[in-house]
C-alpha cells in the first residue's frame, strides 16, 4: 500500500571505547536483538559484509529495554539495534545518557552501498549529526549506515475502495498524520520500477493513478479517427 518510513541500522558504543568503525566491535560485550528477530538477522548481515570474527564478539541477544538499561549500567560496552530516528525507546535512551552525563558514539557502516548490493532489500542512508542532541551533537558527525523501509501491506482480499479511501487519507491527510507522528512526513509511495517484493494493491495503485488519463482519454484522436473511417466504409 505504501511506505511509512525507514529503520536504520544503529551501532552505539560507549564514548570512551577506542573503536570507530564496524570491525572494532570484536571483543566488546555487544547487546544484539532477540533470536527469531528480522533485527538479529540484520546484524548477522552486517557481520557477514565484515566477515566479523563472531566467536570473538561478545554478543548478548537481549530486549532493547534491556539494552537500553545494560548500556546505561555498563553491563554492555554497546548496542546493535534497527529502529528509526525517532523511536521512543532510542529517544529515551539518548536523554537518560544526557541527563546521566554518559558519553555515546555512533559507529559508521561506511560500506551500507556496498552491503546493497549483496542485499537489495537493504538500502543505505544517513544518521544526521545532531539527530538525538544538538548540544553535543549526537551523531557527531553525519554518520553513513545501512537502511531498511517499514512497508504497510495489505491482504489481497481486501476491497480496493478501502485501501483506495486508506491511501487517500495516508497521502491527502499527511500533515495532520506528521504532527502527531513526525515519521508520517516520509511517507512515499511505492517505487513499482524498482522491482517491489509484493504487488501494488489495485486500490492503492487506483489512488497513485488517478491523475493519469484513462485509456479512451489518451487515445481519443486514433480512437475517432478510426470510428470516422468506420463510418466512411460503411
């Protein structure tokens, strides 16, 4: 139907860890999501792309609420999660860290374009610097990493006047959606071209369609034109 935003994949370590980048998490006491998690999955894509020393990583499969506060209470030297930028969990995160005066680093996944083409489902994108404090900017710097969109699907069954009336309100109604949930403005429809895993719901292509002429409107000219030599012959 269409696409809500993006997830982004986030590594977060303590400030004063020397490590920088993705290979430096070997060692490190890593909280990772759940097992049977897409989350956990994504992690193993990026140790895979890396070719990571698994046996070498600590890695704990935990809740992020359980992440959040081990990370907080030291138990963990960082995180690995997939969530977008304004999630309220990581938001809380960043604000227990500011008001505890607990330094946190992004780690840069430089090579999320070249992780793409392994995986096209994966995107790449950009963690802006400031996204969760501008004071002492976190990130501190624009920070490169790996993407996935959330997609809202819906049963096939489903009549297309509904979802062509639920379209419409996501796509007519998206400022008011975006104030009481900012994410909203990234809404976008579907990129058929670009080789979607699951077909366009005919209600929702009905909507993204509608300004396109019908086919008796793009062909009126050759479509009278033969009618008139229809009626000549006849």
């Amino acid at each position: 139907v269409a696409l809500p935003f993006q997830d982004y994949f986030q590594f977060l370590v303590n400030d004063g860890l020397k490590a920088y980048d993705v290979p430096d998490i070997a060692g490190l006491r890593i909280a990772v999501p759940q097992y049977g998690t897409d989350a956990i999955r994504s992690f193993f894509a990026i140790a895979d792309h890396y070719d990571l020393p698994v046996d070498k990583i600590r890695w704990i499969p935990v809740s992020f609420a359980e992440a959040r506060r081990g990370l907080m209470a030291g138990r963990y030297d960082g995180i690995f999660t997939v969530r977008s930028l304004r999630d309220p969990g990581l938001v809380r995160l960043f604000d227990d860290a500011q008001l505890k005066r607990k330094g946190l680093r992004y780690l840069p996944v430089r090579q999320a374009a070249a992780i793409a083409l392994k995986r096209p489902f994966l995107g790449s994108g950009i963690i802006p610097q400031g996204a969760f404090n501008g004071i002492a900017a976190v990130p501190a710097f624009d920070t490169p990493t790996s993407t996935i969109d959330r997609i809202l699907v819906s049963r096939e069954s489903v009549p297309s006047g509904a979802i062509r009336e639920l379209t419409s309100i996501l796509f007519d109604h998206r400022l008011d959606i975006a104030i009481r949930f900012p994410l909203a403005a990234q809404m976008r429809q579907p990129d058929s071209d670009s080789g979607m895993t699951v077909a366009l719901h005919e209600g929702a292509a009905a909507y993204y369609n509608r300004e396109k002429p019908s086919f008796l409107e793009s062909n009126a000219e050759p479509l009278g034109l033969g009618l008139t030599l229809l009626a000549m012959l006849g």
